[in-house]
C-alpha cells in the first residue's frame, strides 16, 4: 500500500515513516510543505494519504487545503488528517463529498501505534477514521439549528456519533452494552428522522449521516 505522507516536523515525520514501514507500508513520498504535497499527490497517485492540517508555507490549512483539491482531481482519493484541533469548515467539506475514504485524528489523543496503522488502513480501504472529539464538534455545530437533527433521541444521538466514527453495530452495541437488535432499530430511526435511505454499508451510511449535516438547509 502506497502512502504520501505530509507533516512539516521532521522527528514526527520520520517517526511516521518508520512506523507505517515497519507494518509493510511503502512511503511513495514524506514531504514537509504544502507545493511538495501537492506535486506528490499529483504525480505518484498514492492509495493513500495522510495529511498534516498546518503546512509551509503558509502554516494555516495548506495541507488540508492540498487533500481537498486533491480530491477533486483524483475522484476519491483516500485520506487521513492529522491535526492538533478541528479545523470546521474544511473538515466538513472534506467529509460531506461522499467519496473514497476519510479520516479525521487529533494528533494528541493517537494513543498507540497499532491505532494509528488501522485508522490508515481503514480510510485507504475506503472506511472511515473518525476521532470522537471531531465528530461531537461537527454534531453539535449543527444540534442548535438543524430540526430534523434536533428529533433525535439522546440516545439515537449517541449511537449517531458512534455510527460516524465507522463503528459497527455490533461494535455500537459492545460499547453501549445492549443487544445489536437494539442498536439496529435505533440506527432505523435514525436513518427515517434525517430523511436518508438506510444502507448496509457502515461506510456509506456515515459519509451520508455526515453529508447530511453538512448540507445547506
């Protein structure tokens, strides 16, 4: 599996590297600024990248800004944020397109490696990596104005924010420690109250959950 992998501090950077080789990744390219990135994900078509939010030169969202259009010119293409906060408006853009894998981590609370090397599986399979933090932001942005958002129950809202982070419903249920028949009529009314089509996928029915929220209404 081919990754670029994008993060302007060099001991992080080659700390990244090392890591995702030695679980058999190959590092197309480690680069440090927003023009390398975006020449790497141009040219080598990695099947997956992961991004630091604050790049060179401009030290704001460049990164994420690079994954963005990235996207756009390579329909797609599946990517992981790394970032010390949630950036709003560019994290739901890049969740809302519905397309190709995604994920979302906060740098601080990545708490082992075989984590993080999941969540860079996940996204380069097409899933998502969601870190709770992101999505109760990205949720609650919404929660005050947003109606249908607003008939759900605390619990259905709890399963919601498990449901964007990719997990299961058997994982939900684990969690929530009740029965998975449970979690699936919880997950059925969530799907009637925000108007979307219910779907097997886990992948789909998050990306359409979170197109949702990010909708103009």
């Amino acid at each position: 599996m081919r990754v670029v992998l994008a993060e302007d501090l060099f001991l992080l950077r080659d700390g990244l590297v090392r890591l995702l080789e030695a679980y058999d990744f190959e590092i197309a390219a480690a680069v440090e600024s927003g023009p390398e990135l975006a020449r790497a994900l141009a040219e080598l078509e990695p099947d997956v990248a992961v991004v630091d939010v604050r790049l060179p030169p401009t030290h704001t969202d460049e990164g994420l800004q690079c994954a963005l259009q990235a996207r756009r010119d390579r329909h797609g293409l599946p990517v992981l944020v790394l970032s010390q906060h949630v950036e709003q408006l560019y994290a739901r853009e890049l969740l809302a397109d519905g397309s190709g894998g995604v994920g979302y981590l906060l740098k601080d609370r990545v708490f082992d490696a075989e984590q993080f090397v999941d969540a860079v599986r996940r996204v380069a399979a097409g899933g998502t990596a969601m870190d709770p933090q992101v999505i109760q932001q990205l949720l609650s942005r919404r929660a005050a104005d947003d109606r249908p958002l607003g008939r759900l129950t605390p619990r259905e809202r709890e399963v919601l924010e498990l449901m964007a982070q990719g997990r299961s419903n058997a994982a939900i249920a684990g969690q929530l420690v009740v029965t998975e028949r449970a979690i699936a009529k919880h997950t059925s009314n969530i799907f009637t109250k925000l108007d979307l089509e219910v779907s097997d996928d886990d992948n789909r029915r998050v990306l359409a959950v979170l197109a949702y929220l990010d909708r103009d209404q």
